[in-house]
C-alpha cells in the first residue's frame, strides 16, 4: 500500500508537467487547428529564461540589493518568466505561423518544427555545451508520511500547477478574450466577421501556451535542476500525443490527458519491468485511441487539412 | 571598358586563384577528428574539440611535429557527425578519400563508431576512438583501436569494491536502457555481483531511458527492495538527478557510480547531494599529479571548467597516436604507406604512460588499464581512494 | 535558349561534363589552386578555405556548366531527333536509354571518390523514404509520424535475413547459405524488411483510419516509440548496441536500381485509380465515399505500401552503413523525414526527388558550419515554408512520357 501511494504521489507530480505542457499545446491545437512542434523548445526556453532570472534574483538578494524571501524569488521569477516566454512565443507565433495561415497545416507544422531546430541550436550555440543548474529556490524538506516520502517541492509543484490549470479556465469560460478564442475554435471563418481581430487572438493564444510552458520549464527545474538545450524535444513530443489524446480543444481533456500520461509512465515501471516502460506505456495509449478514437472530450469532426 | 582595368582586374583575379597553391605546403600531416559537435551530445564534441585544439596548440609551439628528424605542420580536421550513425560513416569517408587525413581520432560514441570502424579499416586508414567501449568497435579490425577500457573489466572491479569496502550482499541497479555504455556495464556489473554472492543477490535491475529526467517509480522500487547499495553506470547530467530524487524519496543508503560519473560537471550540477559516493574513473583530478594535473589546470584555464573523461581520453589517444607517428620514423608522402605505417606504430606500441593511466595494449587494440577508485570529499573535490589494476 | 532542350540533352552535357572532369578534373583543379577536384560542387571546400573560392567557382562554371549548357545546346537537334525516334520504338526503350545514361553519369561522378558514393547512397535512399512519406502526407493528405519505425523494421527485418542467413555472427551464429550468395538473396532481404514494415504498418492503419482526424498523428507517434522501445529490449538482435557485420551488399547499382523501381512503382501507384481515389478521400471523404469509393480500404493499402517501400528504403540504409541501431531511427530522423517532405512538396514525385536530393546536398555541403549549420537549414526552409506554403514543387504530376519526349519549338510543331 505504501508503495503504491508513494508512486500516486510521484505520478501526480510527472504528471503535473505533461499536463501543464500539454495544456499549452491544446490551446494552439484547439484554438488554431495547428501542431506547434515547437511548443517543447519553447519550454525549454522558458526553462533557460527561468534559470536566467532566478540566478539573477538571487545575485541581487545575496548582494543585499533586494532583500527578498526565496519564495518570494520563485514567484517574481514565475511571473517575469512567464511573461518573458510569452513573448517568445509571440514571436514564434508572428514568424512562422502568421504567414503560413493560408497554407496547408502541415506546413505550419514543419515550421513549428523548424523554429524549434532553431531554439535548440542558438542554445548550443549561445550557451555552448554545457549543461546548467537551476538555482536552489526552494531548500528541500523531505516528509515521511506512514513510510511514504513527500517533498515540500513535490507539493508546492502539483499545487502551482493546479493553480495554474484553474486560472487558465476561468480566464478562458469568463474573460472576453476567452470567449473570442473559443469562438475561434468553434468557427475559424466567421469569427473576423464577428469584428474579433484573428491575429490579436492567435499571439494571445501563442502567449497563454508559452507563458504556461515558462511556469512548466521552472517547476522543472526546481525538480529536476538539470537543463540541457534539447531538453523540451521529448517533452514536445509527448505534450502533442497528450493534446490531442485530450480532444481538440478541452482544457479538461489535456489536463487528464497529460495526468494519465503521467500516471501510466510512472505505474508501468512500477508494475512491469521498467525495461518495457515505453514499450506497453505507448500500446496502452494506442490502445485507448482503438476504443476511444477520438479522445476523452473530443467529439468526432472531419478535420479538413486545408490543404 | 577600358582595357587596361580590364587586365589589372584579370591579374588581380588570377593571382587570387593561383596564389592559394603556394601555401598549401606539402609537408602537412593531417589528423582527422570525428565528433558530434551537434545532436545528442554536444558536450562530448565539444570536450574532444578543446582537447584535440590543445594538442594541437602545443604542436605549434614545438614548431611542428618531428618526425625522423625532420618537422611536419600539423593540422586538424574537425569534422561535425551530428551523432548520427550515417554521418559519422560519411565524414570518416570524406576525411579519409577527400581530406587525406593519416589518422583519425574518434567517433566518441559506440553508435557511431561502430560503423565508421568498418569505414576506417576497409580504407586502410588507423581510427582511434578515445570512447567507445562497445567490442564491435575493435573486433577484428586491425586498423581500429581505443583509448578506454571495456565494459568487462570495470563491472567486476566495482563488484569487488563495494564486497570488500561495504560488506554488502544485496545491490540494486539502475540504467539508461537505450544507451549502449551503461547497459553493457550493467549487464556486466550483475553478472560479477552475482557471480560474488549468488543468483537473485541483484535484488532490483532497473532502467529508463535516454532523457528521462524522472526517476521516481524505479528508485521507490529499489527502495522497496531491500538493496543495500545503488549503483547506476550513468553520465553526469543524470547521477545529479537520480541522485537527487533517491535522498528525496528517503533513501540514504550509499550509490556507486562508474567512470561517467568522472565529470567536473556531476558535483556542479548535484551538489552536496553527491558528497561522500564512490565511482570508478580512469583518474582522479584532485589527487592528481604530474601531467595529468597539468593537463586539468591547463584545461581549466582555457575553457572554464574540469575536463571530464572524454576530453581526457582525446587527450590521451592524441598523445599515442603521436608517439606512433614519431616511431613510424619517416613520412613518405605516399599516403597508403604511411598510414600502414601509423597503424603498424600503433599496434606496437605495448606501453603507455597517460594522464588517464598507464595502459598495455591487447591484440584487438583495446588497452588494458588500471581502474582509479575516487571518492567525492566534503568540498566536492575528486579523492583518490583506491587502485585497482587487473 | 534552352527551351528545346529535351531531357536526353542534358544527360549527355551531364555525362560529358562527368566525363571531362574524369580526364581534366585534377589537372584543372590543380591549374586552379585547388588542392585537388571539389568533391561537393566546391561548397565543402569553399566554406573550410575561403581563399579557395574563385578557383572554386571557376571550377564548376567550366566544368560543369559550362560544359553541360554547351553540349546541352549543340547537341539539341540531334537529341531530340534521336529522342524522336526513340519514341516511336517500345517506351521501355526509351526509358531504359535515358537511365541508362543517368546511371552512367552518376557512375563516373561517384567514381572520383567514395566520398560522393556513399553522399549519393544515402541521397537515394532519402529519396525513396520521402516519396514514401509523401504517399501518405501528401496524396493521403494524413499526417503521420511512423516513418522512422517503418525504417527501423524494415532495416532489423532485412539486416536478420541476410545476417542470419549469409554471416558467421556472434549473436546468430554461423551462417546457413554460402556467402557468395548473398547478392542473389539481397533482393529478397529487402522485400522481407518491406513486409516487416508493412506488417507493422496494420497495427496502425487498424485502429487509425476508423475515423478522421490528427488521432493517425499521434497513434504513428506512439508506434515509433514501441519500435524503437521493443528492438532495445530484443537482446538477440543485440539491444542498443545494435546490430552490425550485414553483408556488403548495397553497391551503387543496387541503390539506384531499387530508387528508381521506388520511383517508377511509386508514381504508377499514384496515377492509377487507387491513387485518385487516394486524393479524392483526401479532398472530400463523404463525397468519396458516396462515389462507390472504399474509403478505409483504400487508406488502409496506400498506407500499408508507403510502409513496405519505407522498410526497403530501412533495408538498404542498413546494408549501405553495415549496421543499424535503434537510436538511429528516432526524433531526429523523423524531422528529417518531414523537412525532406514538406520541402520538396506535397503529392508530387517530382516535389519529393528534388527535396530529398536538395535537403541532402545542402546538409552535407554545410557540414563544416557546425552548428550554424542547424540554424541555417531550418531558416531557409522557413523563408522557402512562407514563399511557397505547399514546398518547393507541390501537386505536378510525374509524366515519364512528357520527361522523354522531344522538346519542338511551337513553329516547328505546326
């Protein structure tokens, strides 16, 4: 039992990044019909920006210029990373989408892929080579629960991220401009005849995507302090598989998508020899799309590639 | 137009095109190197890079490479292979048709090298690579060698350590299963540990794969069995991590490490976390001395941090691939004869003294070595402990 | 100028400038400052030496342009008299004079140096993985993401057979058919991997093409992953390490031979009814289907056949390298893959010729940036993405027939 509650809690913690990743990605997805392949770059831009900012703050704080609390740090660093990142983000969004929007989807997609290439390169070529810490934010407290150990990272990880999640939903049911996006995904062509500007709405959706892709990069790198540049490859990758496994457009599917990827990482190496993990994690997966093909909330649409 | 612009541009042009023959001078000897500059493992390409253009820097303040008493310039041949296997055949081909180059150093990783050694001995021309540890690398091929040790050798030592050093019984391992060096040392490694203390004294034989930054459900696993020791043959950037999430998930019980572990990087990204563990390395930078301490501070110097192993090993097959040239004893110009020459040198060459140990060369190429028990003290420095030499 | 030129022409400035290099090229080169003849059309030399550069360019301007465009030019009425009456004889003929041409130019440009064997080896075989790609992007208009496995089956099914049966291994042991037999059987080693692919292919195309939608993206995704997880899990086919010591089967006639069979079959594909139902279940699945059109059948054997052809294109990548590895055939090549697809063009054979072979050259001529290099590709293809959204050459029909036939100016026509 303990075991198994020990693995719930770390599941819950892995899954807190699909999610959180995945979330970004369904937004582009859902709102513009399009693949960002470049959305796991842009977390790991995020999560260099993060670093950037961190060490910087806590330059200042240890110089005595600001004298600030660490989790006071954290969160100024959240805040300015996410809104850093967005920017990125609109940028990749006015770069190599806005100019494809006419064209076929897929090759969107391949520009998205292109741009990421290009993230993870001027890294390597920026930085170099070597990989870096992010700095200690948080001291790590480690509690023993009935043989079960939590951190106080662990916490603080899955509870941001469920802030997160919820915030996006009320921004996106409450606010105007989530209103103008879901009525972009519903309709992308009579939306403009709305009066609702598609470019305004589709760099507001590229900087909700990027900016939740910062605060996954920095829960990242309070987790697991090592960041490489091609980091945010394989994130991308599994982010995309839980955008659409959630069903075009729901903030809830990507949500239990992204968990349940989590989850079945995480039970899969429990149960099974962790040798197999990517082996019967992904059979499972196709598996649920044989019965549920077109997800958990998607319904079932016939997706013309434009092309 | 007028003409006589016409001739002075013509002039210009031609001396332009023609001068260039003057300063290709003949009397060059080309080195290739085959690193992944790009991909997967920059950081591998760019500690092979820093190390070769040191050699290379101090070639140049001798003047040249002297060879039977006569001084060659030298010159290197980087070449990106993107950590792809196709690329790493293909600039091994260009070096060897195109470059000319007598020698090649590298590829680093067994992917690669792999088949850019079938490459290197079907066109006659001697590879060396500072760090595959995959057999097939130098398996009947007498033009390829290696600067490191094999898997083999390294798994029994540290079954040995861990026995004799912790009395322990009962061991648990966790590897990268898509990467080809941490899983043949694993493999490895279990079979000695068994072979100490019986079948099923492996209690947990974990693994995840290459990038997975998550190791959380494999170490509650190894918690849960009753392991006495961790030992996880994985490269730096992951010791931090797994090391990390192992204390965070109550385990305190001590991790072992192998000679990836042997990066300046693996305390500046863990931490006080690793203080106190063990791992096996080819040599021990704070306990170093004589050359190889030189060699570090030089490195430090130049580019900011402690040279891991691969910039180390570089360092090394450089130095033996030099002295083979030296002891080819003339360079002929006629390429095919001096590169069996290069690799004749290479395959004599029985002894040699480098800043990663001293190392004796089998009939396949591959060197045997002594195996460097360190331990990482208080401060974070790399402690000799132990030798242990086959 | 050039307009009446027919194809037959420029193959013979080809084969004379190849021919002309062969006989002149080192002594030009070496008149030219050159170190020795540019391998890759003087890029590779031009960016490692920039002093090189004018003798570089003079270079290829005489050698090839130069020669090319004036054989190209003199040569035009006799060309196409002679493709005339090539015409008028079995197209086979034709067809097979014309490749047999290509061929022998291909033959004495790669015989300077290996180092264009083995460029030219893998640039076929990126051809026949982005054509195959391409019947499934772009003439099924789906978007999948299993290429890489299909290769990677297609290249363990193929490297097994011919392991097994013609090479004393470690991990198989000795073999069972004398090796000199080997080239005989490599046909169907490659036909073997196709399958594996093929095969592998159904546990896809299955549960994907019950419906419309992204889902075949992410379900091909997922199968990548289980190819590559399941071969490192297979310790008899060596794990990670790996699987090396095939036999040196994939010469360069074999390659092309088989590239242009990928070519040839592959267009006949999509030009037959099979191939427009394809397109009219891309454009109008509903419509497709009231038009007597089985739309999950149809599917079902367009993706099935890009899977076969991407395993024989995995098979030879296997026997040209002599060995394969599962790392090989993961997210970086998959973005190879679509870059090489979606730059040439979509639902085009000619599209998909052109960005294979581009993508190809230009990487292995920007080798020595480094790591500009990978900033500099991925910046042209976003310029090339947003001038022309479809690739390079998108939806042109293949016409072997228009390709060969004489070129008449209009006058002369009437």
């Amino acid at each position: 039992m303990v075991f198994f509650f020990q693995n719930l809690v770390n599941a819950l913690q892995w899954g807190s990044f699909y999610a959180l990743i995945a979330l970004g990605y369904s937004m582009v997805y859902g709102i513009l019909m399009l693949f960002n392949f470049a959305h796991g770059d842009i977390f790991m831009v995020g999560a260099y920006i993060g670093f950037g900012v961190a060490t910087g703050l806590v330059a200042l704080a240890s110089m005595g210029a600001l004298a600030l609390p660490t989790w006071l740090i954290l969160v100024l660093t959240i805040i300015i990373t996410m809104f850093l990142t967005s920017l990125v983000g609109m940028m990749v969004e006015r770069v190599a989408y806005r100019p494809l929007r006419e064209a076929p989807r897929a090759s969107a997609a391949i520009t998205g892929l292109m741009v990421g290439i290009i993230l993870e390169t001027g890294n390597l070529a920026l930085l170099g080579a070597r990989r870096v810490r992010f700095p200690t934010l948080i001291e790590s407290t480690t509690y023993d629960i009935g043989g079960v150990f939590v951190t106080n990272k662990k916490i603080m990880i899955v509870v941001v991220s469920l802030l997160l999640m919820l915030a996006l939903d009320q921004f996106v049911r409450r606010t105007k401009w989530g209103m103008a996006m879901r009525a972009m995904a519903f309709d992308y062509a009579i939306v403009p005849l709305m009066g609702v500007p598609i470019n305004t709405i589709a760099a507001l959706t590229f900087a909700v995507g990027s900016g939740l892709a910062a605060a996954a990069g920095i829960l990242f790198g309070v987790a697991y302090p090592v960041l490489d540049p091609y980091m945010g490859i394989v994130f991308g990758w599994k982010a995309f598989v839980a955008a659409i496994l959630g069903g075009r457009g729901s903030i809830l599917g990507a949500t239990l998508a992204g968990f349940l990827l989590g989850f079945i990482e995480i039970f899969v190496a429990m149960i099974f020899p962790s040798t197999l993990r990517d082996l019967i994690a992904y059979s499972i997966i196709l598996l649920i799309l044989t019965f549920r093909p077109h997800g958990f909330f998607g319904e079932p649409y016939s997706a013309r590639l434009r092309l | 137009m007028n003409k006589r612009l016409t001739i002075v541009l013509l002039l210009i042009l031609s001396t332009w095109v023609i001068a260039p023959a003057a300063l290709c001078g003949k009397d060059t000897i080309k080195i290739g190197i085959n690193a992944p500059m790009t991909g997967d493992i920059p950081k591998v390409g760019e500690g092979t890079k820093f190390a070769a253009r040191m050699w290379l820097s101090d070639i140049k303040a001798a003047g040249g490479l002297k060879v039977g008493g006569k001084l060659y310039q030298v010159e290197l041949v980087i070449e990106d292979n993107e950590s792809k296997a196709e690329s790493a055949v293909k600039v091994n081909i260009k070096m060897i048709t195109e470059d000319e180059v007598l020698v090649i150093v590298g590829p680093q990783a067994s992917k690669q090298a792999v088949p850019a050694g079938d490459v290197a001995n079907n066109y006659r021309t001697a590879m060396i690579t500072p760090w595959s540890t995959n057999p097939d690398t130098t398996k009947d091929r007498p033009y390829v060698f290696r600067g490191c040790f094999l898997d083999p050798f390294q798994g029994p030592v540290l079954a040995n350590f861990i026995t004799e050093e912790f009395r322990f019984k009962k061991a648990a391992v966790l590897y990268d299963v898509a990467s080809d060096y941490p899983k043949g040392l694993a493999e490895f490694f279990k079979k000695a540990w068994e072979g100490l203390h019986g079948k099923g004294s492996v209690v947990a034989f974990e693994s995840f794969t290459t990038k997975d930054p998550d190791f959380s459900s494999q170490l509650t696993k190894i918690k849960r069995s009753g392991a006495e020791v961790l030992f996880t043959p994985q490269y730096y950037n992951e010791v931090a991590l797994i090391v990390q999430q192992a204390h965070e998930l109550g385990w305190n019980k001590p991790i072992v490490g192998s000679d990836s572990w042997g990066s300046a990087e693996t305390v500046q990204l863990c931490g006080k976390e690793c203080f106190g563990l063990f791992f096996s390395a080819h040599y021990a930078a704070a306990g170093a001395t004589g050359a190889t301490k030189a060699f570090i501070d030089r490195y430090k110097k130049e580019h900011g941090y402690v040279p891991d192993d691969v910039a180390a090993l570089t360092w090394d097959s450089l130095l033996i691939v030099q002295e083979a040239i030296q002891a080819c004893g003339a360079i002929t110009g006629n390429l095919d004869k001096d590169r069996r020459c290069v690799r004749d040198a290479l395959a004599r060459i029985k002894k040699f003294d480098g800043i990663t140990g001293q190392m004796t060369f089998t009939e396949d190429g591959d060197p045997i070595k002594c195996v460097v028990i360190v331990k990482i003290s208080d401060k974070g420095e790399y402690e000799f402990y132990k030798s242990v030499c086959p | 100028m050039f307009s009446h030129v027919p194809l037959l022409g420029w193959l013979l400035g080809a084969a004379i400038a190849v021919s002309l290099e062969h006989f002149l090229g080192t002594s030009l080169a070496l008149a030219l400052g050159l170190p020795k003849i540019p391998v890759l059309f003087g890029f590779v030399i031009m960016l490692k030496k920039p002093v090189l550069i004018p003798g570089a360019i003079l270079y290829v301007l005489l050698i090839y342009f130069l020669s090319i465009g004036v054989t190209a030019r003199l040569s035009a009425s006799p060309a196409n008299r002679l493709a005339a009456k090539l015409l008028s004889l079995p197209p086979w003929f034709s067809v097979a004079v014309h490749l047999g041409l290509l061929y022998a130019t291909l033959h004495m440009w790669s015989g300077m140096s290996a180092y264009r064997v083995i460029t030219l080896k893998l640039t076929l075989i990126a051809v026949m993985v982005t054509l195959s790609l391409n019947v499934i992007n772009g003439y099924m208009g789906e978007f999948s993401c299993s290429h890489p496995g299909f290769m990677a089956l297609g290249a363990y099914g193929a490297s097994v057979f011919t392991v097994v049966l013609f090479v004393n291994d470690r991990l198989f042991g000795p073999s069972l058919l004398p090796a000199a037999l080997a080239p005989f059987m490599f046909p169907v080693a490659l036909i073997v991997g196709g399958m594996v692919a093929a095969l592998g292919a159904l546990a896809i195309a299955i549960p994907s093409f019950k419906t419309r939608g992204d889902y075949l993206a992410i379900i091909s995704l997922a199968f990548m992953f289980i190819v590559k997880s399941m071969i490192e899990n297979l310790e008899v086919v060596g794990g990670p390490r790996g699987l090396s010591s095939q036999p040196d089967c994939a010469n360069l006639p074999t390659v092309f031979l088989w590239t242009v069979a990928c070519v040839w079959i592959i267009n006949n594909f999509v030009r037959s009814t099979l191939g427009k139902a394809l397109n009219a279940v891309r454009d109008e699945e509903t419509a497709a289907s009231a038009m007597t059109v089985n739309t999950r059948r149809t599917k079902m054997v367009a993706f099935l056949f890009g899977a076969f052809w991407a395993g024989v294109a995995g098979g030879l990548f296997a026997h040209v390298l002599r060995y394969v590895n599962p790392s090989t055939f993961g997210i970086q090549k998959l973005a190879e893959v679509l870059a090489m697809v979606y730059f040439g063009g979509l639902n085009s054979v000619y599209g998909s010729i052109v960005g294979a072979v581009g993508l190809s050259l230009l990487s292995e001529a920007l080798r020595p940036l480094e790591i500009l290099k990978w900033i500099i590709i991925p910046l042209l293809l976003i310029l090339l993405m947003i001038f022309r959204p479809t690739g390079l050459i998108a939806f042109k029909e293949f016409n072997v027939k228009n390709l060969i036939a004489p070129k008449q100016k209009r006058e002369e026509e009437m």
